[in-house]
C-alpha cells in the first residue's frame, strides 16, 4: 500500500468489477447503431477505458481497431488478459483487436485525425464534458464520430439532497443541456440517448456486494466504502432526479456555415427554393408556410451561407399533429444548384434539426428518398405506428425521434393546411 491510501483503496475496491459507471452491452450496442454506418475496420479510440468491456465489445462486433487508454495499470493489465483470451489481441488476422495503452485522456499522444470513433462511457467527468469535446475533436478523422456518456439531471428542479451532492462532487447539465453546449462547440447531435435503470444495477449491484465484503482494517479502505454506499444510497432514493444519457455527436461541415433565416431574407429564400425545385411550387408553400400562425415555428427556418455570404441551401420545420399531439415536419429542403452534392444540404438538415431539438421538440417527420434521409436517423414513421393521411411508399414516410424520454404519439399525421394534403 503506498502513502495515498484513499487512491489504493478506492481502486482496490472497484478492481475486477465488469464496469466502472451505468452501463450494459445493449446500450454500447445502441450507441454504436446511432452512430450511423462506420469503415469495415474503424479506428477507435475508447478513452477512460477502465476493464474495457465497451472496448471489446466494439472490436469483437463491430470489427474495430481498438486503442484503449486509461491511467490506471491494473485495467489495462486486465483488458490485455480479456482481449488475448477472447483472441481481439491483433493476432488473428483480418479481425478486430484492442491494444490498451496507459495514457492520460487531457494530454494524449496521437496526431489530429487519428481515429474514426472516439468511445467514451463513464469517463467524460475526468476532463469535463466542455473541455473533452474541445479537446478530443482534433483527433478525430473527417466524419468521425464522438460517443460519450454523462451523468443528468433528469427533473428540471431535483430535490436538495441530490443536489447538494453533485453540486460537491460534479455539476450535473439536462441532457438538453449538454446538447447546447455540443451545438455550441461545434457539434451536430445525431442521437441522444437516456439510459435505463437496469444500467445502473450493472454497476452497482457488483459494487455493492465488493463494498459489503470488503476489509474495512484496510488504511483507507472503510472511506472507501462509506462514499460507495453514500452513492449507492442516493441513486435508491433520489434516482428520479438524475441519470445517465449518452450523446452521439459529429463535428459540423467547417465547409458550410449554418444559422437561422434572417429578416429580410425571404426573398433568397425563394430564389434557392425555385431554383432547386425549377418551379415556383415549394417557394410558395414556404411563404403560405410563414403566414400561417398555427404551422410556424420561430427558429427553425435556417440557411447554410455560400462564402459569398448569399444563401446556399435552406431547410424549414413547421408544426404538424401526429394523433391530435404536437410533431414536427421537415420539408421542403432546397439547395441551390450550384451548390448541389457539396454537403450544403446535409448540413443545413443537421443544423434545423439540432435547433428544433434544443427548442423541445421530440418528434420529426419527413417525406423523402429513403436512401438519403436515414443518415440523419430517420426511420420508417410506420415502425411507430405513424401513418399520413395519404397514399406513399412507406419507406418513403420516415420518422426521427428526438427525444427517447417522450412517448412518441402514434395515428395520423396531419400536415398543415398549406401542403394541401
């Protein structure tokens, strides 16, 4: 034992448990679906790895390239041992593999662009959830993706003991929140997700029982123990008031800059708008659109700006009904011809539906080609038991949850009058 002996004992007491935070495969597993599509053999870097049960688990399924990183020796001595046994250790050719490596998540060691995906469950509240997304984006390679988990408050106004103590340990954000302050740094959200409780009986239950059979004689040990316990004891009886979420988010197009339609821009609007379409039609439904009170919604008109300054593309979320409850709607969408297959119209797409998430909104709708707007996350609206009103293709009716902590309506969808439909 050395002279920290509240390190000592604290790692002493969390060594060889499967997890080190809330958790479970399932919900690696979803994360890793909402990160879209990835290389047949993705670099991945999982930072604050601890045993690394994501870290194999993304090797194994999803044929990664795994750097796992974490400071403390002991998981990382651990993960090897698994990843050997389970043959992930790069010796078996053509497959995926972990090789772990005792680093510091603030000062890493790797050239900007180095990985496809950065992973990082339980582990963002080492650096900060800001200073991790400022930090970490260099190393990602162009359409990489960062994954993390992090503690929220679940309740817009939690009870005084929890608190009190996130207030002393972590100050805790919403999972809007965090969202903001992604949007803010330069990220697109393409998923959020609320993790259930069942994620946190992973991690505790093991805990727990440690903590119960540990020797509390031990130089640090019975501190340790007590601050397990004191945790575990305000998740029993205040867990209403916070959880965990996880957050999938890519880097914006630095190509492309995006921002909400500014007064006086009607008419660039409309230009984009017939351009794109070769007929006045969708130009005309965005002004019906915008003169309607009960289908506008402040905010959610945005433009993506040539370097010109003039408008490149525009994209528009307006109110819809989905069985009589409030959803949203995407269309039209518009690209200036010139500027067609550039990415301006992708990120315009991923800018309104960000701003539409950070304004409440849970629910969006979308008629539209089925090979180009599930990359964006949209699935068939009929999986929900969302239907239109009209007759067409089913693939081509798609649905995009925000909000996973919503029920989502299910019925007829109902456009606003403008559309006509």
């Amino acid at each position: 034992m050395s002279d920290n002996a509240p390190h000592d004992s604290f790692f002493a007491l969390h060594h060889g448990l499967p997890r080190q935070g809330p958790g479970s495969d399932t919900t690696t597993r979803r994360l890793l679906a909402l990160a879209g599509p990835l290389p047949a053999h993705p670099r991945v870097l999982d930072l604050g790895c601890g045993p690394g049960r994501s870290a194999l688990l993304l090797a194994a399924e999803a044929g990664a390239e795994v750097t796992a990183v974490d400071t403390h020796e002991p998981f990382l001595a651990e993960l090897r041992e698994s990843a050997a046994t389970r043959g992930l250790d790069g010796s078996a050719p053509g497959g995926g593999s972990v090789r772990a490596l005792r680093a510091d998540m603030g000062a890493l060691p790797f050239p900007d662009g180095s990985f496809d995906l950065l992973w990082a469950e339980s582990s963002v509240f080492v650096l900060g959830f800001n200073r991790a997304l400022a930090e970490w984006r260099r190393l990602l390679a162009p359409g990489g993706t960062l994954v993390l988990t992090e503690c929220v408050w679940t309740t817009g106004e939690p009870g005084p003991a929890a608190r009190a103590f996130w207030e002393e340990h972590y100050p805790l954000r919403t999972v809007t929140g965090n969202a903001a302050a992604a949007v803010a740094a330069g990220y697109h959200v393409l998923g959020t997700l609320t993790q259930p409780e069942g994620d946190w009986d992973e991690y505790y239950g093991p805990l727990a029982a440690r903590a119960e059979a540990a020797d509390t004689s031990v130089p640090g040990m019975a501190d340790a123990v007590a601050g397990a316990r004191a945790e575990i004891a305000l998740r029993r009886e205040h867990g209403a008031d916070y959880g965990y979420a996880g957050f999938v988010l890519r880097p914006a197009d630095p190509r492309w800059h995006t921002r909400p339609e500014a007064a006086g821009e009607e008419a660039e609007v409309r230009r984009v708008e017939a351009a794109a379409f070769g007929s006045e039609a969708e130009a005309d439904l965005v002004d019906a659109l915008r003169a309607d009170a009960d289908a506008w919604l402040p905010g959610l008109s945005y433009v993506a700006e040539a370097p010109d300054g003039t408008v490149a593309a525009h994209a528009l979320i307006t109110r819809c009904r989905v069985g009589g409850a409030p959803a949203a709607a995407l269309a039209p969408v518009a690209v200036a011809p010139e500027h067609q297959r550039t990415g301006a119209g992708q990120a315009v797409v991923r800018a309104v539906l960000d701003a539409a998430r950070l304004r409440g909104e849970t629910l969006v709708l979308v008629l539209g080609h089925p090979e180009y707007y599930p990359r964006f996350g949209f699935e068939r609206a009929s999986a929900y038991g969302i239907r239109p009103g009209f007759e067409v293709p089913d693939e081509a009716m798609r649905a995009l949850v925000l909000d996973d902590s919503a029920p989502v309506p299910a019925g007829a969808l109902v456009y606003p009058a403008p559309f006509g439909v």
